[in-house]
C-alpha cells in the first residue's frame, strides 16, 4: 500500500472551511471515503434517497470516528479537527429529486469545494427509470452528469475556493466497452447475465469521458475519474449471488477472487482520499487523469480518453436531457 489517508492535510472548519457533496457516500467503500474527509475536517453532504439509511450511517460515522480519535495522541487531537454530517435528499434514478436535492443544497451553501460522483449499481437485469433511460446508465452516469452541471457553479470563485475538485468513481469494468459505442445502445438481449456487463461498461466509460470534457470547459477545476480496485465485499454482486442455483457459484466464485485480488472497502475509498485529499495534485497537471488502486495513475480504455467519442457523447447527453425539461448550459 502506498498511499497513508493520514498522512495528507487536516482542515479546520472554523479557519478554513471545505465542502464536500458526495453520492452514495452512506454504506461500501463511499462509508469509508466520508469517515476520512470527515475526520480532516470536511462539512460533507451525503446524498440519498432514504433519510433513515443515511442516518443510521451517519451515526456510524461519528462513533467510528470517536473511537479512531481515541487512539490519537494529544498533538494530533490538537490539529486535527471533525467536519460535519449532512443528508441531502437525492434519488438517482429520477432527474427530478436530483433537480430538487441540488436545490436544497444550494439553498444551505455558497461553496463546493470537492463533488464526489461515487454512487452506483452494477449488473442488474436490464429496465428503464421514469424518465426513460436505462437504469444503469442513469444510475451511473447520466445523474452524475446533472449534477455536475448544476454544481459546477459553486467551484468556480477562486477567491472562495482555492482547490475544486470533481471525483468521478469508475471501474475497471469500463473495459467491457473498450469499443466506440453511442450510448443509445440498450444491450437488452438475451442473456442478461453477458449483456449486463455491457450496460455496465458502457455508463462506465462515459463517466470517465464526462471528466475528460469537464476538464476542457473547466481548467481552473481537477476533474479525474478512478478506480477503487477489486471492493468484493459490497452489495453491487447482490443480483448475482441472489441468482436460483447458480447464484451460490457466483458467491463462491466472488470470494475466491476477492480473496485473491480483492481490496477492502476502506481500502477501495484510498483511490478518492488521495485524488480529493493530495496536496500534490493540480488541474494544470493532473486534469483529466485516471487512477486506480490506492491513487496509482493509470490509463483507461482508448474509448474512455478519446476526446472526440467524449464530445459525442456530451452532445448525446445535454440533448437527451434537453428533450426531458433539463436545460445544460453548454
């Protein structure tokens, strides 16, 4: 392991105030990422769709937190001060809580300093949201993408924010799509136990090609997408393994491979700490890049950084979410 979460810089929110907003960010390796910025001093706004689950993990949160303090000696506990816990109200698989969760954030904050796109699923049987793409696109990409856009605007005064940072959270699994694809593919064929994994790799990549855009119309702003490595101990396999009869194989086969290759959660949240936390980080430097396992820089697929597939699928994007009543500005 190279990368130490404590080693990196501790903040003071009554001195110098930071802001995250973060998806996903109440169960997996998203637990982890807001124990540790929490634990820096961040304010972080955990947004989801279910106020009790996230309360529940906020209460976690500070009790984990408390009894990692304990173990601190008097200097450390002397520099290193907690955030806050905040829910923000937000459902993925509709545009319109995204919309409104947004709202409500800016009404409670001026600033964002680090937004992280970290929620997803991952290999469920093909269906489509409310508003009419298919769940995993949406999920994993396209809301991300919304809420990008819509907060982008608080990151932008360099007199209040001196370092934005946008966190896309990939996966190694964009390489199911390693190919040129428009994202109006549906993959919906038989069996959906292949083509999943092509949906899957699909939203993946254009997160990854979303970052590679944003980077472009926002310089002043690190924007780099990552890849946590093998976290097997989530509930991202629970499609799977619920599967009749052949769902044991799949658990069996998880655990052997988790075992073998696999991260823990904590461990699978150092790739996001290191991009949302390193000092040693810039957006004259590092915009647009791709780490893996533990921050380690790494390429994506040639799909995933070919800017010109990026600006195709920006277009595709701002004009289908045009066609629902979301207007992007550019």
């Amino acid at each position: 392991m190279s990368f130490d979460p404590d080693a990196q810089p501790y903040f003071d929110k009554q001195k110098d105030r930071r802001v995250c907003f973060i998806t996903g960010g109440n169960s997996g390796l998203g637990f982890y990422t807001v124990l540790h910025l929490y634990l820096h001093g961040y304010i972080v706004y955990i947004a989801g769709r279910n106020r009790q689950r996230v309360e529940v993990a906020m209460k976690k949160l500070r009790s984990e937190a408390l009894i990692r303090r304990a173990n601190q000696n008097a200097h450390e506990l002397e520099n290193r001060h907690l955030g806050e816990l905040k829910f923000v109200e937000l459902d993925l698989c509709k545009l319109k809580s995204v919309e409104h969760g947004v709202v409500q954030f800016k009404r409670q904050e001026k600033r964002l300093d680090l937004l992280i796109l970290n929620a997803g699923i991952m290999a469920v049987p093909y269906g489509k949201t409310k508003d009419g793409f298919e769940v995993q696109l949406q999920t994993n990409y396209i809301s991300h993408f919304l809420i990008a856009d819509r907060l982008v605007e608080l990151m932008q005064d360099p007199d209040v924010v001196k370092d934005p940072r946008i966190i896309y959270l990939s996966s190694v699994g964009h390489w199911f799509t390693p190919f040129p694809f428009k994202l109006s593919w549906q993959y919906n064929y038989w069996p959906n136990i292949v083509f999943t994994w092509f949906r899957y790799g699909m939203a993946k990549t254009a997160g990854i090609q979303m970052i590679r855009s944003l980077c472009k119309r926002h310089s002043n702003i690190l924007c780099v997408a990552v890849h946590p490595g093998f976290v097997m101990n989530t509930n991202l396999f629970s499609h799977f393994t619920r599967l009749p009869i052949i769902g044991l194989f799949f658990w069996v086969m998880f655990q052997i491979f988790g075992w073998l290759f696999g991260v823990s959660n904590e461990e699978g949240s150092y790739s996001t700490l290191r991009c949302g936390l390193g000092a040693d980080l810039t957006a004259a430097k590092d915009n647009g890049k791709y780490f893996a396992t533990f921050g380690v820089q790494e390429k994506p697929s040639w799909t995933a950084r070919n800017i010109d597939y990026a600006c195709e699928s920006w277009a595709w994007t701002v004009q289908e979410l045009r066609k629902r009543g979301h207007e992007i500005e550019n």
